[in-house]
C-alpha cells in the first residue's frame, strides 16, 4: 500500500519547477503533478520564493542546487531519458524517467523512474487522420514552426493522409496558433492540453510528433504510428539521438525533399501495421518491469519526503 497523505488544505505545499521554455520538461512534470492532488502544489515560474516543504523540479539543474541549499528538499527528475549533461545536481531523491523500452543503464544513487504516462491513457478508435503533436518552445520562431508543418504536410499528403488536428504545446504554443491555422486551415488547432486535446489523440490513426519520450508514450497507449519529425534545438536533438538509440520502429521525417518519397512509404507501411510500435514497447517494458507508472513512484518519492524528511 502506498503512503498516504490527509487531503489538500493541511498545508502542505510542494513547488512544481520544470526547464523554463521546454515543452517537454513541462510535459513530464504536469503528469507527475496529476498524482499530487491531496497537496497544495505552487508554480515555481509563477512564485519561486514561495516557502515549501518540498519541490519536484524537472531538468532545471540550477534551479534544483538554489532550491536545495535554501532547505527545501528536492525532488529531481531528468526527464530526458538520460542523466543531465551537467551532472546531477544536489537533491535530496534524484529521478530518471527513462522508459522500460531503452536499454537500461543504471546509475548508483539514482532511482529510474521507468515510464512517466499521461493520467489518462487514450485509446484510438476513429481513425480520421494524422494528428501532428509539435513542441514549441518559447524562443521558437513562426518560419521554423511553419517550415516542420510544412516537413509534416508534405509527407502526409504524399503517403494520402492528411492532418486533421494540431496540437501544439509548450510556452510559445498561443502566440503560434493564428500562424499553424493559416497554414493548416483544415485542421482543428489545439494550444493546451485539455480534454479537446486528448479526443483528437483518441480520434487520431497516426500520431506525427516532435522527438520526444512522452510522443513514444502516447503513441503506445493509443495503439497508433508515430512518425517523427525533425528536431528543433538542443534539447530536441537530444530526444532524437535518444530514440535512434532504441531501435524503436518510428518513420522518422528528415525535411529533405530527396527523401520525400521513401518517407511517403514508410508512413504508409506503418499505417497497414498500426500496432508494431505499441507492440514493441509493450514487450520490451514487460522484460524490464516497467508498467508506465513512472509518475505515481515519483510522485511516491514526493509523499516520502513530506513525511519523514531525509
């Protein structure tokens, strides 16, 4: 049985930080945080002197040695798949979320998490089309926004399955949205995370997605393709050298127009077998004991903390 806390309103509070302008770290931290809800959780972006009993901070290394050395334990998670490449900072627990399906690479002193899964798992059932996920961090620039939809576009009209959803998520995702809908005028455009969101996900026959851990993940729980596109930034790249590492059975989109017709059959072939991603996924984390619950064991972590400080 897992440790238990008394409902919201005992005060207790936990501060939620994640990388600042990473769609992904956010990502993460908000499913960790949906299993946080007998406390009060405050936003460190939005009150970072705020006093706490504890803080979960993901990937923001500074921010985790600053908070940790103020007396507020910490709680770190790379969400990243891979440990931070500054090394680990001062926390009192340190997390990895690294999904079942990469090759394990353990690390004394660090607990890794396995899978951190969305709250609600979707399953796909109405096929009407691609749904294109993109992470828009909060330095992103219109041209580059529009120029990975285009990438996305034109492999989907090719491969005769077009867009019928966006959704864009991370800080710069509202001040982009009027550009992805004059450049996709048939697609329904999503800026947040909320049940719309995950309707289009569960409508959706082909997930086309930014490199990311989590698109793996939500491509998995839906039971559909993924095919990624190319990354923007750093932290993207990351993500991209990562999922190359796992052997996983993705269509990955390259953006170069000499490639346009091998990426169209590749998208094609993934259609007629839609279940080949999850499938892998599902025996790789069996062999490893991962059972996606990531968010709740670091979630776990959290309550530990809160009631008998290490």
């Amino acid at each position: 049985m897992g440790t238990r806390l008394t409902p919201a309103g005992t005060g207790l509070k936990v501060l939620t930080a994640a990388l600042p302008g990473d769609p992904e770290s956010q990502t993460v931290l908000r499913w960790i945080c949906a299993h946080l809800t007998e406390v009060e959780l405050v936003d460190g972006s939005e009150a970072p002197d705020t006093r706490a009993d504890v803080a979960v901070i993901c990937d923001d290394t500074a921010r985790a040695e600053h908070t940790e050395r103020a007396g507020t334990a910490v709680v770190f998670v790379s969400s990243t798949g891979v440990p931070p490449a500054k090394g680990w900072p001062s926390a009192r627990i340190r997390c990895l979320h690294r999904p079942g399906w990469l090759p394990d690479a353990p690390e004394r002193g660090v607990h890794r998490a396995g899978t951190v899964a969305p709250p609600r798992a979707v399953r796909a059932r109405h096929g009407r089309g691609a749904l294109i996920r993109l992470a828009v961090p909060d330095t992103v620039e219109a041209e580059d926004c529009t120029r990975l939809l285009r990438t996305a576009g034109a492999a989907l009209d090719d491969a005769g399955h077009p867009a019928f959803a966006v959704h864009l998520y991370g800080p710069g995702s509202t001040r982009l949205a009027d550009a992805v809908t004059a450049l996709l005028p048939d697609a329904t455009v999503f800026t947040d995370d909320g049940p719309a969101a995950e309707r289009a996900l569960a409508d959706a026959s082909l997930l086309v997605a930014s490199p990311s851990l989590t698109g793996v993940t939500l491509a998995q729980t839906a039971r559909i393709p993924l095919a990624v596109l190319p990354p923007y930034g750093t932290v993207q790249q990351q993500a991209a050298d990562v999922l190359g590492s796992a052997g996983a059975p993705l269509v990955v989109l390259s953006g170069d127009p000499a490639h346009r017709t091998a990426e169209a059959g590749a998208l094609r072939g993934a259609l007629e077998t839609p279940e080949e991603l999850a499938q892998w996924a599902d025996t790789a984390q069996q062999a490893a004991g991962d059972d996606r619950r990531g968010g709740q064991r670091i979630a776990r972590r959290v309550r530990q903390l809160l009631l008998a400080p290490m």
